[in-house]
C-alpha cells in the first residue's frame, strides 16, 4: 500500500526504484586475474587489462558469471541463455579506457521478483526488471593533497551485479526493506557479502513523485548512497524536496542528485543522461555470452535454502509466529544459530532465548552473531537446565550474563555460584512459614480480600531463597498455605 504524504496542496505518493550495485564475490576481476581484496595498498591490485594498456584484452571470469546466474536463480528470475557485453561510453579519470564494460539490451538475467514481508504482517512483491554484469571503475582521492586528486585503481575491473528493481517502491520504509531482503538473499548465496561500509554493495535510488494513483511523475537520481538508513533518509528529503518544488509552481528536472548525509538534504551533480548519451555498442573484443541450459539447472539444483523457504519452514516446523520466523532467518548465521539452540528442545523457548537475550547483548556489544561470546551449543545448554527444573527463568538470565563475561557454559556457572533450583518442597514450605510469620498483618489483608499482595509474598519468599526457589512450586505451596 503506498505511503501518502500530505503536502500544502494534498496528497501525494512517491514512485521509487532502486539500482543496487552489488560485488561479486570472487578472488579475480571480471576481465582479469588482479586480486580483489580489500584494504590493500593503492594501486596494487591493477592488471594492464584493468590500467586498459594498449592491446590487453578482457577474459571473462567464469566463476563471475556464475555467481550471476546464481543470484538471478535466487530472484527467481529469467536466466538470458546468450547475453551481450557494452561497451558504455563515459570519461572519468578513474576509468582509464574510457568505457566501462557492462550489458544493456541483452542482460544475464531478466524479470524476476523479490517478496517483501511488512512489518503489519502484509506482503508485497516488488518486480527485478534486470541483473546484468558490469566492471567498475577506480576511485578519485580528492583528500590526499591540498591540489591534486589520486587515483586508485585496486577497484577498476571489479566485478559488479547491478540488480535494477521496477518503481514498484512507495515509501522509504519499503526501501529500506528491500535492500535488508536483497542483502540477505545475496549472503544466503554467497555471492555477495552485502557489506555497504566496504562499499561492497552500493545503492542509487531514483524518486519522482504523483497525485495518488496518477500518472508518473519525473524522476531524480540519488547517486552511490552506502547505508541503508542514508538511503531511507534521502528518499524522504528527495521526496518531500519534490512536493515542495512542484507546489511552489516548480518543475522537477530530470537529474542526478548527491546525498549530503551531514545536512540529510540532496543537491545537484549533473543532468540525467540519458542512454543514448552513453553510445553504447557491443564490446568488439567479447563475444556474445552463451550459457548451456543444463549448466544452468544443476547450478538450481545445488541453491541453498533461502530465507522465504527457510521462514516457511520455520513456521511449519517450530511452529514459530511469522515474526519470529522472520526475524531469526534475516542472515543464515542466525537461522543457523537458531536451529542448533533449538535442536531437541523447546522451539519457542530457544527463539526468545536467541531474539531477546542474545541479540540484546550482541547489539550492546556491536557484535555480528559470527562473533557471539556465546556459542549456540552453550546457549542450549542453558535452555536444558531451564527445562529440566536445574535453575529458573530468572536465574537463567544471571548465569547467561555469566557466560558472557567469562565464556564459561551454564552447568559450571551453577555449580560454581551454587545457584542450583531448590526443588525440595519441605525447604521451600520453612522458609514460606518464616515469611508470612513475619508479614502477619499483611497475612491478615490478603485473606481480607486483598489478594494483590500474593506477588508481595512471592519477592519475599523468593529474595530469601535468594531467587532459587521453583516458581512453580512455590507458587502452589505459598496458595495452600495463605488458604489456610
């Protein structure tokens, strides 16, 4: 359901698509055997095909292709059997041939679909139009001199994924949602690690806006946008920037934009070219790509399971709620994490344990679920002593943050700190006698009708027992006892 904002005039909905640009995982370039990794020196990562020396020719990277096909596959999209290299015209000084290598009319992958899942519990499908391969370019250091721009050319030749979603977008929160989804699918296959810090993965929105359920309006670029809160953040200003313009008696030209992250506002870069701008023409040194149709079905066959039918079985398995199941499949570390916890035991338990405890320290910690201080096979063992009655709920949290700090497993926490369950009804009945024995007037109250200060009774007994008592028990025998 698209998002209205309110403007001076009325109504108005935003139209939003998004070119992710996505690197290929891979050890080699598109065209080259350069190195990919990142972080190293400028500059020594650069073949004489990436620095476009005369006579170099590009060899396609295999492997490249395949992590496209295999991304296409994960989009459920149309897999293009021939597919054709351009050449698209431009000049930087961080591309030294002058062109950069990528595919237009005839891409790798066609039409394909990514589901969104909503925070209401709706769903949308939001259309891929294309994936098609490209090279990328270097990188301008503008702050390196006080006159001078360098140039590094570690990235040049890079292999990219550019996945172009259809205007099927309405709102900064969705946007937001694809590129979460989009990352995830792209990690579950491994052909993308998905991380924008890096600029590893990298996001250029177009944004135009309409009278609800009118015709398109004209749209606005927001050029390498690295965060997915940036990306929200500038939809949101280009949007309520366009309204503004429009109503103000304006006309909205079509643009590239950059977001200036520190204001929140965006500005001017160029004109939108268009792609006849580009003269694109196909690469004379690459012959059209054929992929064999068998190759192509054994790489479906060997996909991984990805996060929708993961989620799917989730719920049908765990019998976990659609949020639940939603959240702990959002990275395969954490559906995997999960699933070991959870592995003879109580699902729902083993997934408040990991959303709620667990993710609570990891944000407070800044840790990805890779890094945890506690492995998913300590954690369920702190469930097992949960269900056998060993410790409670509320001493659980006591021995997890133990295990935090010290990396210790539960079973030596609770031996150590001696913070054993008191299961033994006749312990728990004396020190409930000793309790009301002291609260007589309260006693009186209670039986008077008064019966919220049950709970009073339960801190009271529980702070002599210094937590340890079973809940349910205590319970059962502090009722009999006030009946009396």
């Amino acid at each position: 359901m698209a998002e209205i904002i309110q403007g001076r005039t009325g109504a108005w909905e935003a139209v939003i698509g998004l070119e992710i640009h996505a690197q290929i995982i891979s050890r080699a370039k598109l065209f080259s055997g350069a190195a990919t990794t990142f972080g190293a020196e400028p500059n020594t990562q650069v073949s004489t095909v990436d620095a476009a020396f005369p006579g170099m020719l590009p060899v396609i990277n295999r492997h490249c292709v395949e992590q496209a096909v295999k991304t296409g596959l994960g989009l459920n999209a149309e897999i293009n059997l021939v597919s054709v290299f351009d050449r698209k015209n431009y000049f930087y000084a961080d591309l030294p041939p002058g062109y950069q290598i990528s595919q237009y009319s005839r891409p790798i992958v066609g039409k394909g679909k990514l589901v969104l899942d909503m925070p209401d519990g709706s769903s949308r499908e939001i259309g891929i139009t294309r994936l098609h391969l490209e090279q990328d370019a270097g990188k301008s250091l503008h702050d390196q001199h006080p006159t001078l721009t360098y140039v590094d050319l570690n990235r040049a030749g890079v292999a990219l994924m550019e996945i172009v979603s259809e205007p099927d977008l309405r709102s900064a929160e969705e946007a937001g949602a694809y590129i979460r989804k989009l990352r995830s699918i792209l990690r579950y296959l491994g052909t993308c690690d998905g991380n924008m810090e890096e600029g590893s993965l990298r996001c250029d929105c177009n944004v135009s806006v309409r009278r609800p359920g009118g015709a398109l309006g004209t749209r606005c670029e927001i050029k390498n946008v690295n965060s997915i809160r940036f990306v929200m953040q500038a939809i949101e200003h280009e949007a309520r920037r366009q309204i503004e313009l429009i109503e103000e008696g304006g006309t909205v030209e079509q643009e590239t934009r950059l977001f200036d992250a520190a204001k929140g506002v965006t500005r001017p870069m160029r004109f939108k070219e268009q792609a006849h701008d580009y003269r694109y023409f196909p690469d004379p040194d690459l012959l059209p790509l054929t992929l064999d149709q068998d190759w192509v079905e054994a790489l479906r066959r060997a996909l991984p399971e990805l996060p929708d039918a993961k989620k799917a079985r989730f719920i049908a398995d765990y019998k976990l709620s659609p949020y639940d199941a939603g959240v702990l499949v959002g990275e395969q570390a954490s559906a995997d994490y999960f699933e070991t916890v959870a592995k003879g035991r109580d699902p729902k338990l083993a997934a408040n344990w990991v959303m709620v405890e667990l993710y609570g320290v990891l944000n407070r910690l800044s840790l990805g679920i890779e890094r945890s201080p506690v492995s998913a096979e300590a954690l369920g063992g702190l469930v097992d002593l949960i269900l056998d009655g060993t410790i409670s709920g509320r001493l659980a949290k006591d021995v997890f943050a133990a295990m935090v700090e010290t990396g210790k497993g539960a079973a030596a926490i609770v031996e150590e700190r001696g913070l054993k369950q008191v299961t033994d009804s006749g312990a728990i009945e004396g020190v409930i006698d000793s309790v009301l024995a002291a609260q007589a007037d309260k006693v009186a109250e209670y039986r008077a009708g008064k019966e919220k200060l049950f709970g009073f009774f339960i801190g009271q007994v529980m702070k002599a027992t210094q937590g340890k008592a079973n809940p349910a028990l205590l319970n059962d025998l502090l009722r009999k006892k006030l009946a009396g």
